[in-house]
C-alpha cells in the first residue's frame, strides 16, 4: 500500500508576499507533494491552515501515515484543539516530518517538551548540509554533503531534546553550525525535523531536498496503529496474570479508564 503522506502548508506568506508567490505560485505545500509525488510509493495530499479544522480533521488525520507541517508566520493561530488531535495520532504511529520554521509549531514544541529555541539571520548565504549519518535510511542515495545557495542561517544552540539520531549539520556562510536533520520517537510515532525552507528561496524545487523528504516519509512510516497508547484502564485484582489477594487501602471504589 502507498504511504498516505498529508502536506499542512500554513499558506500566508504565498498570498500576502510577492516574492514568495513567485516562487511558489501553487504554494509552498503543493512544491513541496510535487517532490514527495516522485516516489511511487507515496501519495501525497495538501492541506492548509485556512481550511476547516485547519485542514486536519479527525477524518483526514485517521487516513494519513505520514504528516508534514510547515508553518511561520501564525503558530499561535492554530487552535490547541487540534495540536491535541495531531499529537494523539503521533503518539499512535502517526510519522511527523516538521520543516524549517515549524521549529517553533505548537505540535513540535509539544512533542519536545522544550522552547525549541535558536539564532537566525535572512540574508541568502550558502548552507552546506554534512551527512553526517550516511548509513541512516534519511540519508539513502545522498552524496557526503550537498549545498543551497540561498538559505536562512539557523544557529545554535537548538534548544530540543537530544535527539535519537543526527543525519544532518550544516554550515553556513557566516560561520554558525546546526543541527539540520534530527529524528525522535514520540509514543509511537517517528519525527523527523528537518532545518531548510526558508520561504523566499527555492529550497522546494531543489533535487536532493526532494530526495531528503522522500527518504523521510518512507522512514517515518509506521504500518501498525497503536491506540492502546492513549489509554490507560484500570486492571482489576481478579484479572491480574497471577493471583494475588488484595489489601491496604485505596482511591478508587470501582474500576476505571482515563
């Protein structure tokens, strides 16, 4: 079965900055599935912020596998309701790749758990991106490092977690490092943050970008749905694996789930 692969595109700065318009005149998100649309095995869906539910309802989230989120000028506009809904569905196996400035989303920075704060500048330097992974499977077919023209400079530190597993630092012009491609495991699910994409440069039109984010979908890809994850039920005395008898004193006066 292909991977159900779902594009959010927070999709203000394609209607409200020339620039940005065009260079993606369809919009970010659909730059963005056209590269994902080379794998046969993907199928890529776009949605965007403006649309209802911000474009993730429970029905279109129960049909994806993979998700992809960026986001800049408006996190705070994304309701928490929803950041709730998309978290669950990580934490059930839901794959999650979270691009360039969505480094500051509600839903990355829930999963972290930390400001997920850095230093930036915008002024179209060189990005040299190391694999400094080359076995993992976000890194297949990737030469030791490739380069963009133009990128916005993220610097460190990255306030996140330590992550499961660095593919990628980059080096930039000015002279800052980063870590560009950090993977986690939430719940059950496979994140995958990955650095460039600044608006105003053609980052997703470029070959080995799209080879990176095919790469990601495939590896975030998780087949099996682990709902058990977001329960926690009670298990009563008489179905423990081993007799036991109880005793002492307690909270609850009959069985319960949360």
């Amino acid at each position: 079965m292909p991977i159900r692969t779902l594009v959010w595109g927070e999709n203000i700065h394609e209607n409200t900055n020339d620039v940005v318009r065009g260079i993606y005149p369809r919009g970010m998100h659909a730059a963005i599935a056209d590269l994902l649309s080379q794998d046969a095995n993907i199928v890529a869906e776009t949605t965007t912020m403006q649309e209802p539910e911000h474009g993730v309802t429970e029905e279109k989230l129960a049909r994806t596998d993979v998700l992809i989120w960026w986001g800049h000028k408006d996190h705070g506009g994304v309701d928490d309701a929803i950041v709730e809904r998309v978290a669950k569905r990580v934490w059930a196996g839901m794959g999650l790749i979270v691009l360039h400035s969505g480094h500051h989303s509600k839903i990355f920075k829930k999963l972290m758990g930390t400001p997920a704060n850095l230093h930036w500048r915008e002024a179209g330097e060189r990005e040299r991106l190391w694999v400094v992974n080359p076995g993992h499977p976000i890194a297949k077919g990737l030469p030791r490092y490739f380069e963009l023209e133009n990128e916005e400079m993220y610097g460190e530190p990255f306030s996140v977690p330590e992550p499961l597993e660095t593919v990628f630092v980059s080096w930039f012009q000015g002279g800052e490092i980063f870590r560009s491609g950090l993977t986690y495991r939430r719940g059950a699910g496979n994140v995958f943050y990955f650095r460039p994409g600044h608006e105003t440069y053609p980052t997703y039109h470029d070959a080995t970008v799209g080879q990176v984010l095919r790469n990601a979908v495939n590896w975030a890809y998780n087949s099996e749905s682990h709902q058990e994850i977001l329960t926690a039920p009670n298990t009563p005395v008489d179905k423990a694996i081993e007799a036991i008898v109880e005793r002492g004193g307690k909270l609850t006066s009959h069985p319960k789930g949360v």
